[in-house]
C-alpha cells in the first residue's frame, strides 16, 4: 500500500523523532523532504502546498520548539495534517431516507466498480444487517451485467435482471420499482464506465441521478492511477453531486497520490478503501488510521479486528476444551488452524498493518514462500484418509509416498510437515491445564480491549 510513500515518509519520521532541538533550519529540510516525497507518490501541487503550509506554521509554533520531545511533536503534528488533508475521521455511510435508500456507483471502466458494488452489499448485509438490491445499469461493456450477477450472489445480496438492449434509466426506475415492492432497505446501481471521460458518459450518469434521486453518489477511483484519478475525480464531482470516495487497490503497489489528493481536489470525503480483491476486501476509510500507515507507524487497531474477525471463536473454544480434556491433537485440528490464517487474509495482508520497523523485520522472510508453503501443508493433509487424519501414526513409508503424490509434493515436504505438526502436537499438551482456554479467552477479548496482538506465524 502506497509502499514507496510509506518507505520514505517512515524513514523521514525515524530522524525526525531522534531530533532532541528543533530549529527553523531543520524543519525546512524535513518539509523539503515531505514535499520531494509526496510529489514523486503524484500528490497534487495544490494539495501538497496546503499540507507543507499547514505544517510548516504548526511546527514553529511553541507546542514544538518548547517540548522536551520535539521530534515526537513535531511527527505528531505531520500525522495530524496528513490525516486531516484525506478527511475528518470516519465518514459513514448515509442510509437515513425512506427504503429503499438508492446509491449510486460512478467512476471509469477498470476502477473496479462492479466489484466493489458487490463488496458494498456484503458490507451492508453483515456490519449494517440491511436487505440489498443491486442492478446494472451498464449496457456497453460486455459481460457487466453477467458480472454483477455472479458477484452479487457472492455477497450474499439480490440482483435485478437487465439486458443491453435496455436504457440505463429504464432499468433503474424498474430496478427502484422492485425494491419498494418487495422491501429492501437498500438499491445499489451500478452504471457504465469509460476507459477516459466523455460527455455522453457524464449526460447519461447525469439523467440517471435526476431520474433516481440516490442518498449516496460514490465515486469509485482506482488508487494506482495517481494524477490520473485525481483529474477524474476532479471532473465527475463537476457533474455530479458526489457524497463520497470509494478508493480501489489500496492494497497494490502504487505511489498513493489519489488518497492524499482525492478528498481535497472533489471536496467529497473518502468513505471506503479496497484492500484486497476478496469480496470482504472493503474497509471503512479512517484518516488518522490511514495516516499512521503511510508514516510507516503501522495500523494495530486493524490488524487485532482483521485477526479477531477471521478467528472462528466458537471453533478456538472447542478446540480448547479438546485439549483441556486430554484429547490428542490432530490433523484435522492442525488443518483448522491453517485455514484459520486464510480466513484472516493471509499472512501478507496483515504485514500491510504492522509498523515499518515491525513489517521491514518480518520482510526478511519470504512472504510468498510462506504463502505457498501454508497452501502445500493444506494439499498434504487434505490428500489423507479420514482415518490418517485422525490417527496420524498410522502414517508410514508407504502412505507417505501415496500422500505425497496425490499432493502433488515430494516425500521430504509430507516429513517436513508431519515434524511441524509433531511439534505443534507438543505444545498443545503442555496446554493441558487450562492455559490453551486462557490464550482463547483473551483473544477473544481483543475486540473490547483493541490490543493483544497475537504472535505472526513466522
């Protein structure tokens, strides 16, 4: 995310913290250095001028020259700025309106729009326990509507059929129809994209907002294409109304100017952030969480409700009470736990929240090597018998060569991965007393107490 932003913003912040004076003359390098940063992520000029501005007046004030941690305050103040210039906080979603509450998909072909609907709607059904439509009203692209089908089923939501033969207002005046007529609380309508802006996108996108009245009109902008989608962004807030920004493939390798710029450029505040193409990959945008991230200084809060979120507690707690009654561990429990760490996002994913000191230590280990390597432990234990499972001395020579070739591994990787198992094994039985339910109870109780961060599996 954002990674060679972060990379220099969080080195920047490592210098400026050790700074024990703090002088007009080493403030002026240190906002050199912010601005060369933010230029080369393709943050807008204006929008760099306003932040380098505000920070500069705040760092020469007497909360910094007169503290006896300087650079810590003058880090604070750099943060505080960053995360005002992308919003205030967390933005939510408005549904107050007489269901069904109508929100509008906008932005260009490749931002990843329909998908993002469909992650919207999963949103909705399981944080807001809201019945959602969605409909398409792109009749230019071929397979969107199709696409929309196939991911709305996903999420979990209702879709509304459509066909390219029909006008986009027809469909959503028929889709809106629908929704009152069978109770939803909430309509999303996805619409056509471009790949560059045209006036018969915006007249047609424009026709569809006065025939519909949506609560919301979301912009949906692809993160990674800097300068670019600062001038979209910039030119669809022109013609429309908009609410709120919907920041796509946060998660990718890209400079990370539209986060910074794309707030400030549209006046309209960034309410949510793809951080993965699953579709549970959609965060609600927090700009001091945010903020902490491209400094490098890490996002905990995130990381534990990642963690507690794909932690099965009642799976953990029977698993505890397993182990407690001095039931042997087996493979079918050592499988549990690997997909425990997929259903959390992988290992990758959470390195994304940790702080650059924490992240560039753990980045001495392969993390695809990793992943690759969680992935083949699966294929090994899935390629055995009930039975083997259960019993896993059973396992000799030749199920092992049996094993390994349904796997699709060598013999070595299936001894590799019974010894891990072995010593996983070991462990759980000195957790015999009780200390197994202790470890679970207080996992579990993270979500209250937004700390406890549980060792990463490396």
């Amino acid at each position: 995310m954002a990674s060679a932003l972060t990379d220099k913003l969080s080195r920047l912040v490592k210098v400026i913290r050790g700074q024990a004076r703090i002088t007009e003359s080493n403030v002026a390098d240190m906002l050199r250095e912010v601005r060369m940063a933010l230029l080369e992520a393709d943050v807008a000029l204006p929008v760099v001028r306003d932040l380098i501005s505000r920070v500069k007046e705040k760092a020469l004030g007497q909360d910094v020259l007169g503290s006896l941690t300087p650079g810590q305050a003058l880090v604070s103040i750099v943060n505080k700025e960053l995360a005002l210039t992308m919003g205030d906080g967390v933005a939510d979603i408005n549904l107050a309106a007489q269901p069904p509450a109508v929100i509008l998909m906008a932005g260009l072909q490749g931002a990843g729009k329909t998908t993002t609907t469909a992650k919207l709607a999963k949103h909705l059904i399981e944080k807001r326990g809201k019945k959602v439509l969605t409909v398409s009203g792109d009749v230019y692209r071929p397979a969107a509507i199709e696409q929309l089908r196939t991911v709305t089923a996903q999420a979990g939501a209702e879709w509304f059929a459509s066909t390219p033969e029909q006008k986009p207002v027809d469909i959503a005046l028929a889709a809106l129809d629908y929704a009152k007529k069978h109770f939803f609380d909430v309509l999303l309508v996805d619409t056509a994209g471009r790949l560059a802006i045209d006036q018969a996108l915006m007249r047609e996108i424009k026709d569809l907002h006065a025939a519909i009245h949506p609560v919301e009109t979301l912009f949906v902008v692809d993160a990674m294409q800097g300068q670019d989608a600062i001038n979209t962004a910039k030119a669809f807030s022109e013609t429309l109304p908009l609410t709120g920004i919907i920041l796509t493939k946060l998660d990718g390798d890209s400079r990370g100017g539209a986060a910074l710029s794309v707030r400030q450029v549209t006046g309209a505040p960034i309410k949510f952030a793809g951080t993965s193409e699953k579709l549970d990959g959609l965060e609600v945008f927090d700009a001091e969480r945010h903020a902490g991230r491209v400094l490098g200084m890490g996002d905990i809060l995130a990381l534990v409700e990642q963690v507690t979120a794909g932690v099965d507690m009642a799976a953990a707690q029977k698993l505890a009470a397993k182990v407690k009654s001095g039931a042997s561990f087996d493979l079918n429990d050592f499988l549990g736990q690997i997909q425990q760490m997929k259903q959390m996002g992988g290992i990758s994913s959470l390195m994304d929240k940790l702080p650059a000191a924490m992240a560039a230590k753990a980045g001495q280990v392969d993390m695809g090597r990793v992943e690759k390597d969680v992935k083949r432990k699966e294929g090994i234990i899935q390629s055995m018998t009930p039975l083997e499972r259960r019993k896993p001395e059973l396992i000799k020579a030749t199920r092992k060569r049996r094993i390994a070739a349904g796997a699709g591994v060598q013999v070595q990787e299936v001894n590799r991965m019974l010894k891990e198992f072995e010593q996983m094994q070991d462990m759980m039985k000195k957790m015999k007393g009780g200390g197994m339910m202790k470890m679970m109870k207080r996992l579990g109780g993270m979500k209250g107490m937004g700390g406890g961060m549980p060792k990463m599996p490396f």
